[in-house]
C-alpha cells in the first residue's frame, strides 16, 4: 500500500527561493532548476537511460561501468512467481554486482527482485520498491512494506521513495530527476539512505550514501 505526503517544507522553501530541504533533513548541494511543486512523469526509460522506453521494451545499454539489459522471463526462487525483469550490472574492483528489477503491480515504481554481490549470499525481494515510476510531484514521499529473503530467513523492512526534485536540470541535462531512498528496520530504525540523481539518456548520474 502506498501514502502519498506533501513535503510542506518543501514546497515551502522552494517558494521562497531558498535552499530545498528533504524529508530527511537533507540540503541537497545542486542547483535548482524546477518550477515548485513540479509534476512529472516518471518514466522506465529515465532508469534505463533509453529515452522513451517503456517497461518490456528490449533494452541493452552500457554507461560507463553500468549496463542494463532485457527483459527475460526469470522465476522468483521465493514466490515461484514468473516475472519480467531487467539485469542491471556494476562492474567493480571487487567483482561485478548483479541486481534484477521488475515493476510493481501498483505501477508507482520498479522493484529489486534479486541482488547479488561477490562474498555475499544472494538476496531476494518482495514488495520492494526502488526507483519512482509515473507520476510524481516534488516533495511527495511513498512508503512501502517489503521482505529481504536471504539464507533461508525473512526480514521485513519500510522502504521510503521522496521525490526532491521531479524536473530540474543537472549539469546541463534538463529532465534530470532527484530522489532519496531511504529503509527501516520494524523498529523503525533508519538504516540506509541515498540519494539518486538520474538523467535522460544515461541513467544513474549521482549518488550519495546520506548514512555517511
């Protein structure tokens, strides 16, 4: 189940011409391009850097140590329920990180299904929610109750999306998009925050550990 909140701060500040601040207390440390309040759509191709993809379109794209590629049909180990995923991979130093994503059911956002990375036991999830699809206005905040499968145990966790900034332009790429994820532990304990920027017709272009 998904809530929508306005981030009246926000909103606030952006009229005033200040510095915006999120819903974690973060200043972000761009330059704002953006008409307050902002809606935009939020699209699969701004993730995938293919402008104007869409979600099941064939898609196989390099950016520097990233590359994202599919769809595949892939079954959750967990569920046994069949999917439509993408592979998205990092090649690092220390090995390359595998990650899949799929689409939630509700449309607000894709999904991490699978992530793997070297030395670490395979993790698999349920009702994830980790990049904001469709539309979005700035300073709107999205939680989510999702699972973390891993060596035969079950952690649930809230996932927040907050869209700080739904259009702006970053480093001159205008249709740029910011937003903060951030999870808790059923305590309510924070206990990972980052900060995306992405940009049309590469992807990923920034991103901040807020924990650190």
């Amino acid at each position: 189940m998904t809530t929508p909140a306005l981030n009246r701060r926000l909103f606030v500040a952006s009229l005033a011409g200040g510095a915006l601040t999120a819903a974690t207390g973060c200043v972000p440390d761009m330059p704002v391009i953006q008409t307050p309040g902002a809606v935009a759509q939020l699209g699969f191709g701004l993730w995938a850097g293919v402008p104007g993809a869409k979600f099941g379109d064939r898609v196989d794209r390099t950016v520097g140590v990233r590359r994202i590629a599919g769809p595949l049909t892939w079954t959750h180990p967990v569920t046994g329920q069949s999917m439509t995923v993408y592979v998205r991979t990092k090649w690092e130093q220390s090995g390359t990180k595998t990650s899949y994503y799929t689409l939630r059911r509700d449309g607000t956002a894709l999904a991490r299904v699978l992530d793997r990375r070297p030395g670490a036991a395979d993790r698999y999830f349920t009702d994830d929610a980790f990049f904001p699809v469709g539309p979005w206005r700035s300073g709107i905040s999205r939680s989510y109750t999702m699972s973390e499968h891993s060596g035969g145990k079950a952690t649930r966790y809230q996932v927040t999306l907050t869209v700080t900034k739904a259009a702006f332009t970053h480093k001159g790429h205008s249709g740029s998009m910011e937003y903060i994820w951030t999870e808790r532990n059923q305590s309510g304990r924070k206990t990972k925050e980052l900060r995306y920027v992405y940009s049309p017709g590469i992807g990923l272009v920034d991103v901040k550990n807020l924990m650190k």
